[in-house]
C-alpha cells in the first residue's frame, strides 16, 4: 500500500496563518470584557495612568497613598503634597497591581496618621471626562478620579447626585 502525500495548501496558504487562527486586535481598555463571561468591562489598578483628588480640605504636607482595603500597608505612596487638589501620576505606574478594589487615602506626612480615605472598586467607575483642567462640570470634592486610557473615572453615586451623566 502506497501512502498518498500530504495535500499542498494553495500558495496564498503557505506560511501563513487562518485568519480564524489570528489574535484579534487589541481592544480599547473601556471595551475589553473579563473571561468570566461579565458584561463591566475588566478595569485593574494597573490600569490606572493617573489619580486625583479635588477639594480635599487639608493644611498639611501629606501623602496620597494606595493601599488593599483594611491593610496598613501601601501599595504606593507618592510623594508628598501640599495642594488641595492633587494630581498624582506613579512613576512607574502601579504595576503589578491585579486588584481592582482599593483604599486611596491622604496621610499627614509628620504624623502618618490617615486624614481622609475613600474605597475604590474599579468594576463600580463611571467616565467623568476627558480632560480634568477644562471639563465644564466641577470634578467632585473628596472623591478619588482616576485616569483610564484616556478616560477620567469617578464614583457613580456622585455622578448621580450632582446631575453630571457619565458620558458615553
């Protein structure tokens, strides 16, 4: 019994990849779903470029810190500020950070006593702006804003209660 050789695959073929083998182009962070089958999209610390806090009423130096809920220690740290409206952006990102809850807090830089803190959960942020310095809406006060992509995020209850829709 003879064997047959194997068919040729036609010159376009050759080399290359079925398109249904392909990777799919990469999708934009808002997009992008969780394997578990979840329609919120799949947001992570790590995907954090930026925080700020607006308004927050404090004298001090201090540090904005971020930390997994009920935990002493930070994450991250930044350095310290004195302004009331921070803007922190992590030198090297929060890389490695795979939560997608957390504790931003502000901690006197003398004392190191916590003076404000607010819990975050990434799955639960609506989109605020794209840019903070001429959004016609004032940023809310005392709550976390964090940049994602492009994108400023806020907590959906403030949104809610000041008349400001999340935009689409």
């Amino acid at each position: 019994a003879s064997i047959a050789p194997p068919a040729a695959l036609p010159a376009s073929q050759k080399g290359l990849k079925a398109a249904k083998d392909k990777a799919p182009a990469s999708t934009p962070l808002d997009e992008a779903r969780p394997l578990n089958g979840s329609t919120a999209p799949r947001r992570l610390l790590r995907h954090v470029s930026q925080l700020a806090v607006r308004g927050l009423d404090l004298r001090a130096g201090y540090f904005l810190e971020v930390a997994m809920q009920g935990t002493e220690e930070p994450l991250e740290r930044s350095d310290i500020f004195r302004t009331a409206n921070p803007t922190w952006v992590p030198p090297c990102g929060f890389s490695g950070c795979r939560q997608h809850v957390f504790e931003v807090r502000a901690v006197d830089a003398r004392s190191q006593k916590t003076l404000w803190s607010q819990a975050l959960d990434l799955s639960q942020v609506q989109p605020f702006c794209e840019d903070l310095e001429t959004h016609g809406h004032s940023p809310p006060l005392a709550v976390p804003l964090v940049q994602l992509s492009k994108q400023w995020f806020t907590l959906p209850v403030w949104l809610e209660k000041n008349g400001s829709p999340p935009i689409s």
